[in-house]
C-alpha cells in the first residue's frame, strides 16, 4: 500500500507564522531592556513570567524588532527585512539571536523565500534548549522541522521532531510534521514503534487511528521485510476503517496462501458474504466452484449470485436437501463426527444457522474430524445469530487445519468486531 507523504506547505508554516509574529512582537515590547535596567511593561520592574535567564532584548535589538513588527503588521515584508537583519547584527546573546531569526523565518516565509526561512528557522531552533523559553518552543521546534523536512534536512529534522515530540503537542499541524518527518528519517524499527504508539493512544482515547499512521507503520514493515507484521498492521487498518479495497486485499492473501484447503477457501468466501463486501470475479469463481465440488450447495448458490461461473446450482438438487434436513438433524445423535460436520456445513450454507452450531457442537462430542473446521462453524453460527461477545471467543478457539485457518480465523474475529460496533472495535486492535 503506498504512503503519500504530503510536502509541508508554504501555506500552512504562514499561518503558524502570523501567530509567531505577534506573540514575538508583543514579547520584544514587553521584554526590552531600557538604560535603567527596567523591562518596560513591567510594573516596580517584575520580568516576564516563564523567562529563562537571559530571555531579554537590549534596545539595540528591540528597537529594530519593533520596527520590523510594524512593517510585518502592515504585511510590509520587504520593509520588514532590513530592520530585522539589524536586529541580528546587533544580537549578542543567544536568546537575542533566537529571537531575531524567528522574526527573520516569519519574515521569509511570507515573502516565498523557503532557503532562508529554513536557515533561519533551524538557527533559531539550535539554540540551547535552556535559552529557548516554554511557550517558545512548541513553535520554534515544529517550524524548523517543517522546513527541514522540505529541504531534505534529514538529520536536522529528526532532531527538532524529536524535540517537539518531547512537547507532546496535540495540534494536528505538529502531529502531521511528527509523524511525516518520522516515516522519513527515522530508522524503520524507530519510526515503527512510534506509529505504534500513536495508534494504541488514540484507541485507548475510544478514538479511530489517523490512516495515513496505520500505512506509515505498514510501509515501516515492508522496509523491514516483515511481512508477517504488515499483514497484522492491515487487519488494523480492516478494523479501524472496513475498507472494502482494503477486505479484497487480505481475502487475496488468505486465499493464495499455500497450503490452503479446499473448506478454507468456502471459508474466506463465506467471511466475504458476510460483510457485504464485493467479490472479485476470479474469487466468485474459485468460491462457487470449490464449495460445488464439495457438495456444500448453499455457498455455491451466493457464489452465482455474486457474479461466479464455471459451475451451476442445481435448484432442483438444493431443494431436495433442503426437504430433507430435518430428518438429516434427526439422525445427527446416531451418526460419527464426520456425518455432523458435513451436516452442519450444509445447514450454514442454507442459513440456517442454530441448527448448524448444534451439530458442529455435536460433531465435536462425536469426534474424528479435524476440530478446526467445527469450531469455525460454531463461531460463524454464532456471528450470524448476533451472539458477537461469543463468536469472537470461539474464534479465538479455532486451533489447527491449514496454513490459512488461523488467518481466515483472525480475519473473520475483526469482522465480527466490526458488526458488533465502534465500542468494541476501538477496545481491542488486533
């Protein structure tokens, strides 16, 4: 499945920009150190709350700030410029040359010019961390990394996404950079525990996963050639979001997988008419066909409607089974194990579905048969009578059968998730 990581917009930084601007000019009035030593602003001489040591502006900083911000009010940039690079001339402090460069990024990002709004923006957020004040580097750590990441600043950008990380922002803006800047750069097995994070804090909020994090972490996996990861992140990606392509996708896979048996294959094909999915014309073919050649007539009636081929219900055939399955259930308590599940196979295809839990409950007594398969149909029976807290459970017991068992058994456990509703679906990601 293909991430398209969207390139951080000139756009998007400009709006954050103006909101800089004008706490920073507020900020460079109220913080500037005059002759006497006094902030002016401040009354009997209070500094700023918040500040670290050195967080002040000498007035031959301030002044051209203050210039700068009337021209920047104004949308002035090019006047804005000249006394903005004054400003930085004049900075002697770290804390002064910060504040100059987030005028100066502001400043160009406005005017177009990304070259040096992103030199600007990475000065500012090299600062010492120390020096940096709290309400400061949220903005100043989200910018630079924006930028970086659009200059293919690779290393620069981790860093300043991980420092924004530490923040612990919730605005989508600094989340979108975090996680953009994480597919990225980061090492996959990195970037892969912290999409994993992000998805297990917004299901344990009741809320669903950003999609575009669910196929970060699985591209994170393809990188890894952990396959059997992926196909774990897309049944989270089935149970968040029910995405038909996404059903066709993992239908393919368990019914390629090798190995697989003939049942197995009904199996995947009943999940699909479960869920009210489309079916692939190849898929209709090989469910109709096989469940035919079982003898399982039901599931190969659905196959035909479905649009399958290669094989014809036999109306006639189906209607005599039908007439004589009461007397078929009848003989279920006299017969094996094997008698009972092919009976119970038969009454699920005709949806006749607590008659068919019964004798798959049976067969299981009986014994002699491969328990997967019974215990399959108990769950299936037990979907379909909206039992959904014990279908999850009795998928959850279907042991052995083929390569695919197990994950035509998962798969069908989220389907049942999915139709028990969004309580359940956000309670528990595969």
């Amino acid at each position: 499945m293909k991430v398209t990581t969207t390139r951080t917009t000139l756009a998007a930084l400009m709006i954050a920009a103006s909101s800089v601007v004008l706490a920073d000019v507020a900020l460079a009035q109220r913080e500037t150190t005059v002759s006497d030593g006094v902030r002016a602003g401040r009354p009997n001489g209070q500094p700023a709350e918040r500040q670290p040591t050195g967080a002040q502006l000498s007035s031959a900083v301030a002044k051209p700030l203050t210039a700068a911000q009337t021209a920047m009010g104004q949308k002035k940039w090019a006047e804005a410029l000249p006394p903005a690079k004054a400003a930085l001339g004049a900075a002697k402090t770290d804390y002064e040359k910060m504040k100059a460069n987030q005028f100066l990024t502001s400043i160009y990002i406005n005017s177009g010019d990304e070259a040096n709004a992103t030199a600007a923006a990475e000065i500012a957020a090299d600062t010492p961390a120390d020096v940096i004040p709290a309400e400061d580097k949220q903005t100043i750590y989200y910018t630079a990394a924006a930028l970086a990441n659009n200059a293919k600043h690779s290393d620069k950008a981790l860093v300043y996404v991980k420092n924004l990380i530490a923040l612990n922002p919730t605005d989508a803006s600094s989340r979108a950079v975090i996680t953009q800047v994480m597919y990225n750069t980061a090492p996959p097995a990195e970037a892969i525990a912290f999409f994993q994070k992000e998805i297990d804090t917004a299901v344990a909020a009741g809320r669903k996963p950003p999609r575009n994090v669910i196929d970060m972490k699985l591209n994170s996996q393809i990188r890894l050639k952990d396959n059997a990861g992926a196909e774990r992140t897309l049944e989270e990606a089935l149970l968040h979001y029910n995405s038909p392509k996404d059903w066709e996708q993992m239908y393919n896979v368990a019914i390629s997988t090798p190995g697989i048996r003939d049942i197995d294959a009904v199996m995947v094909g009943r999940l699909n008419f479960a869920s009210g999915n489309p079916m692939s014309k190849d898929n209709a073919d090989l469910v109709g066909q096989t469940a035919q050649k079982l003898a399982l007539y039901g599931d190969a009636q659905i196959a035909a409607a479905k649009g399958g081929t290669g094989f014809t219900p036999d109306v006639k055939r189906i209607a005599g089974d039908k007439a004589t399955l009461p007397q078929q259930i009848a003989e279920g308590q006299k017969q094996n194990g094997i008698y009972n599940v092919k009976l119970a196979e038969a009454l699920y295809g005709y949806g006749m579905y607590p008659q068919a839990e019964t004798a798959a409950r049976l067969a299981l007594t009986k014994g002699g048969i491969d328990n997967s398969e019974a215990q399959m149909l108990i769950a299936m029976s037990l979907y379909h009578q909206g039992k959904y807290a014990e279908a999850e459970a009795a998928f959850g017991q279907v042991q052995g059968g083929s390569p695919a068992t197990a994950r035509i058994a998962r798969l069908w456990t989220i389907q049942t998730k999915i139709k028990a509703g969004p309580a359940t679906t956000a309670a528990a990601t595969p």
